[in-house]
C-alpha cells in the first residue's frame, strides 16, 4: 500500500518536502480548509460564510508563499 501511494504521489510528497516550515504550513492550511468546505451544509449562514472567507484566505495565503511553479498538472 505504501508504495502504491509513493508511485501514485511521488511527485507531489518530493515537491512538499522541499518546502520549507512556513510553506509547509500554509500548504496544510489550505488542504484543511479545501476538506472543510465541503461538510459545511446550509443549516447555518453564518457559519458558512465563515469557511468560505476562511477558505478565500488560505488561497490567499498559498499564492503569496508557496512556489506553484515546480507542480506539473
């Protein structure tokens, strides 16, 4: 199973360990957030504007820091 997933995000895992600490961190912030926005349910209006702002500051956050450059498609 691990190797599996090694081929699979091989890539990805070379590129995310080249990070450093910050880069990292804003990286796991936006992949929290991107989870997040889908279990939000329109129950409550408040709340969903909330994740959807949070969201918008994660995205924020990845494109100031993060080099995009190195990702293949």
């Amino acid at each position: 199973m691990k190797s599996e997933l090694i081929v699979l995000f091989g890539d990805q895992l070379r590129w995310f360990i080249h990070l450093n600490w910050k880069q990292r961190l804003c990286v796991l912030y936006f992949c929290l957030n991107f989870c997040l926005i889908f279990s939000v349910s329109e129950d409550n209006l408040l709340w969903a504007l909330f994740v959807v702002l949070n969201f918008g500051a994660s995205v924020r956050l990845l494109k100031r820091h993060v080099p995009l450059n190195d990702l293949e498609d």
